[in-house]
C-alpha cells in the first residue's frame, strides 16, 4: 500500500511569516497534486506537479516536486489570514488513463492569525 | 455553473437503517469517485468509477455499494450503517484524457454522517 506522510499536521503561526509543508512517500508517484480545503467544503486543486525537480509558484505559494518523484512540498511566503485552511497532498499513481487514483496524505491544518 | 452536489449535506441515522447519498455532477466527467475523510486519516478512497456501469474497490470498500447507470450520477448506498461509518463523506469527479498523467478531481461539499 502506497503511503503520503504529510508534515506538520497542525501548523500555528502569525500574519507575515514563513511555512513549509512536506509531503513525503517511499513510492513514486507520476504526478503529484496540491489541494486546500476550507471548512464546509471539498477539497480545491492548487496546483499539480508531474516532471521530478519541478518547481511551480501560484502567487505567495511554491510548490516543488522531488527530484525523484517521491516527494512534495509547499512553502507559503509571508502568511496571510486568508491562507488558513486544510492543505492536503495527493499522489497520482499511475496515469489517469491507466486506472491511477489519488493517494492523500493527512493533510496540514495551517492557522494564521493577524 | 460547473459543480459536483451531494445530498443530504448532514444526516444522523440509526445502525442498520439503509440509507443512500447521492452525487450529481454537470460536467460530463466520465470518472467518479467516493471517499472518506477522518481526522488524521486524510481522504481515503471508498469506490470509484472509470465510466458508466463501470465500478471498482478503492482502499476503503466494506460496507458500502455504489452504482454508475447514468454518467452524471454516482450514489453511495450503506446497506446497513454502523457506527464506524460516521465520517465525512466526499464525492469527486474528474475528466480522464489520453495521454495525461493526472487530471483535476472536482469535490463536492461533503456529507456528514453520523450513525448511532
């Protein structure tokens, strides 16, 4: 069974610092995806990563895949209130037109106060 | 507007009373897909389905049923509920392209069961 462990579960912090999320598997994975969940809601895509070493910015946030293709992270530059949320990582294991499914991790549940 | 619904958004019920959730998305997405979200678990897939009247097992299967007879529609059918089934459930759909090593899943906004 493939596994994503998700790192920090729980992520605490003021308005304008920095964060990392770690997204790690001892399988490889042929893309990964990023999702941030707000309560009441599913799960949103951020962003997906499928070449190892890529590295992909949507605003405040960079999202880097493994060299590998094994692991993940996302780092938040300068945090906002807005940014709090459920951030949830998710493997792809094989291609989509092969049957792959996603894999979750645990999720981070990052907080940020003004 | 392009979405995934789920109903009912809530629901407390009883062990062993058979109940059915429903999924409906409008964006003709041949695949769909079932899951659970438990605290410090993540998403944990229950079935999925490639296509109408295609189905599978994902890693959570026991104890549920799906069916796939229309595209648009994939309910989750707990024949007879316990209380291990009380969680937050997830219906999600996506496109499956040639070609491409993953696609998008569209989530609906979850039902939450509890079963006494």
């Amino acid at each position: 069974t493939q596994l994503l462990e998700q790192s920090p579960q729980f992520l605490s912090i003021q308005e304008g610092e920095n964060l990392t999320v770690y997204c790690n598997s001892s399988s490889v994975f042929s893309s990964l995806q990023w999702y941030r969940q707000e309560p009441g809601e599913g799960p949103v895509l951020l962003v997906t990563v499928v070449t190892g070493g890529e590295v992909k910015k949507l605003k405040r946030l960079t999202f880097q895949f493994g060299d590998a293709r094994k692991d993940s992270s996302l780092h938040i530059t300068a945090a906002q209130p807005g940014d709090t949320g459920l951030y949830l990582c998710a493997g792809v294991d094989a291609p989509y037109n092969q049957g792959g499914k996603l894999i979750f991790g645990q999720g981070t549940e990052l907080s940020v106060k003004p | 507007e392009a979405q995934v619904t789920q109903n009912p958004r809530y629901l407390i019920t009883v062990t062993g009373k058979k109940l059915t959730v429903t999924c409906s998305q409008n964006m003709n997405h041949e695949y769909m897909s079932w899951y659970r979200q438990d605290p410090g678990l993540g998403l944990r897939q229950i079935y999925y389905s490639m296509n109408v009247e295609v189905t599978d097992k994902g890693d959570v299967p026991e104890g549920y049923k799906v069916s796939r007879k229309e595209k648009r529609n994939f309910p989750l059918i707990l024949e007879s509920p316990s209380p291990n089934q009380t969680s937050l459930y997830f219906c999600a759909s996506s496109l499956r392209r040639a070609g491409r090593s993953s696609n998008e899943q569209f989530f609906g906004p979850g039902t939450r069961l509890t079963v006494l």
